[in-house]
C-alpha cells in the first residue's frame, strides 16, 4: 500500500543508493579528472529508483542507459541502481522486460569500457564484469521474484480465510434457522392441530364456534404455510433445482388460490438469463406476494417482469391500504430482499405509491452469454 511514509522510504533508498555511487566513483581511479556528465548519471541512476513502484520498467530501462553511460565515462562503479531496479521490475512481475533489459545492458556493458579508453579487450571486460557480476543480476532477479510470489501467497490465503469466515457464518445462520424452524413448526402444528379439533367438536355439537377460535385456526393454517415456504427457501441450495421464472405463474396462482387477484406480465427473452438472476427474481415475487398476503389488505396485485438486454426489472404492486408518507412494516424479508440484489449489483425500490397501495421494484444487471 502506497502513502507518504512509502514515498519517503523511496526516497531515502534513492538517495542513499545515489550517495554510494558518487561516493564510489570519487573515489576510484580515472585520468582527465572528474567527469561532469558521468557523475551526473552516478546521480541520476540511483534517484530514478525513487519511482521503482510506479514505473519499474521505465525505472530499469533509465538505471540501465546510466550504468551503461557512466561506465563509457570511464568511470568504474558497479551497477548498484540497475540491481535494485531489476529487483523493483521482477517484484512487479516484469518478467519479460526485466530479462531483456538484463541481456541488453550486460551486452552493452563491455563495449561501454572499450569506448571508455585505450584498455585492451580483456581489462575491458573485466571492468565489464566487475560493474554487473551474472550472479548478483541473477540474484537480485530471484529475490524480487521470491518476494512477489510470497506477497500473492499471502494475499490468496487471506482472501480464502476471508471466504472461509463467510461460508461458515453462512451455514450457521442457515443452521439456527433451521433450527428455530423446526422447533416453531413443533409448537404451531399442535396449536392448529388443538383449534382445529375444538371448531371440529364445536360444530358436532351444534354449539357456535368462537370468532377468536376461529382466528387461531387461520393464524395457524397460514403460519405453517409461511414456515414451509421459508424451509423451501432454506433449502433451496445447488443440489435442488433452483426457481425461475418459469415458477413465478405458480406463485402467481398459490395468491389467487389465497383470494387475491393477481395478473401477471412477463415481456422479453429470458432463457439465457444467469440462475442466480432468475432465483432472485423469483423469491423477490415471492416475497412481495406474501407481504401482500400479510399486511397489504389488498384486492388485487399485478406483478409485471421485463427482460430486458441489460437487466431484468421486476414490479409488484397492490392497491393495499399503505398511502404515501407511510412507512413500511420492518421484517426479514424486506432486508433479505435488499441483499440479494445488493449481491448482484442491483437496486430495490420499496415504498407506498402516490395512488394508493405499494410498489416493489428490482432492477437487477445482467450480463448475457
């Protein structure tokens, strides 16, 4: 991660490493006295590595060009900056650039020495060698990679961790709903098992049945409906065949079965649609019916679905008893609504309509084969 304390390290190993140069060809023999321009690339070869993060080939094609410069101006420094350029350049994953700009320079190295001076071949070599040794290149090539290698190590077992922390808070959530449903649906089957027997033996007996009692038997006819629903959701993982929109008509006339009048419109091509957009779109539909059902007091809803070449739209709506300025009853399933569309990257729009009723609208992207 980049900052000022970064740009300061940078800085400071430029500096230092330039400081060395120049100190080093101060220091070393040469005839014709000091050599402006070959300083000036002692300099400026090791303050390039000030943007070896941002620009690692441009940094190892310039300390490159210096080494090669400096030692043509007859100055005998070994090739620090381009060392630590090529360790920059492999780090980054400049593989290719890296091992071109190696065999460029240590081929451009020893005809540098030649034009530097009357040396023979062999001490022009040897002056060659003695500024970019093969084993301090190859060394210098093979820790930046060793470094980039255990940087991505790193970061692909931080991320699993990350996905591993999530699968396993998903199967919990998942587990303690099972959980509480299986024990809610134990305690609501007896109660609409126990109504149910007393509006049977009630009515045997000729004796009025009462309005609270019959309540108690609805509550508990459409709570154990709710609860089913809710472990067909649970469980409707990979080894089921997920809902699409091919099952929304069926949801469509489970509502009317319920008393409400439903119409339902789909336009467009959806059979190449992605699984995950079509069971969202379904429990969407879904969920919007069942708040209908629940807290709507509703006559009639219509759910209407687009397909659209970049997106699926989904709206229902109803002519409930909500006005404008109402606020909607919280539940799970509104939320759990917002988050599967916030997973696919789309937008929810949930909220009573100027004329009367509510509105549920989705827009989901899509990105078609």
């Amino acid at each position: 991660m980049s900052g000022p304390r970064t740009g300061v390290t940078d800085w400071t190993i430029a500096v230092g490493v330039a400081t060395i140069l120049l100190v080093t060809g101060l220091s070393g023999e040469r005839s014709g006295g000091w050599d402006p321009l070959g300083g000036a690339l002692l300099a400026g070869g090791g303050l390039l590595l000030a943007a070896r993060r941002g620009a690692p080939v441009l940094v190892l094609g310039g300390t490159g060009l210096c080494a090669v410069g400096y030692q043509a101006a007859g100055l005998d420094v070994p090739a620090v900056a381009f060392l630590v350029a090529v360790y920059a350049a492999m780090r980054a994953g400049h593989r290719a650039a890296t091992a071109v700009a190696s065999l460029a320079v240590l081929a451009a190295l020893p005809l540098a020495a030649l034009a530097a001076g009357p040396d023979g071949t062999g001490e022009a070599f040897a002056r060659a060698r003695g500024a970019l040794e093969l084993a301090w290149l190859i060394a210098a090539a093979a820790a930046g990679e060793a470094l980039r290698q255990a940087e991505r190590r790193a970061d692909e077992a931080e991320r699993t961790r990350e996905e591993t922390a999530r699968h396993r808070a998903a199967e919990e959530r998942l587990h303690i709903a099972r959980e509480l449903h299986d024990s809610l649906t134990h305690q609501i089957s007896v109660i609409k098992v126990q109504a149910e027997v007393a509006v049977h033996v009630a009515r045997r007996r000729g004796e009025r049945v009462p309005p609270s009692l019959l309540a108690i038997q609805e509550a508990g006819r459409e709570a154990t409906r709710e609860l089913r629903a809710t472990l067909e959701a649970l469980r409707d993982d990979d080894t089921a065949p997920p809902h699409g929109l091919d099952h929304v008509p069926e949801l469509v006339e489970r509502a009317r079965s319920g008393g409400l009048d439903v119409t339902l419109t789909i336009e467009g091509r959806h059979g190449d649609l992605p699984a995950a957009v079509e069971r969202t779109a379904y429990r969407i539909v879904q969920e919007a019916l069942t708040n209908i059902a629940r807290h709507a007091d509703a006559a009639a809803a219509a759910v209407r679905i687009d397909c659209r070449p970049d997106g699926l739209a989904v709206r229902v709506t109803d002519d409930g008893r909500a006005v404008p300025g109402s606020v909607p009853p919280p539940g799970i399933g509104l939320l759990g609504m917002r988050e599967r569309i916030a997973a696919l990257g789309g937008r929810l729009r949930a909220e009573p309509r100027g004329e009367g009723g509510f509105v549920v609208l989705a827009e989901l992207p899509v990105d078609r084969p």
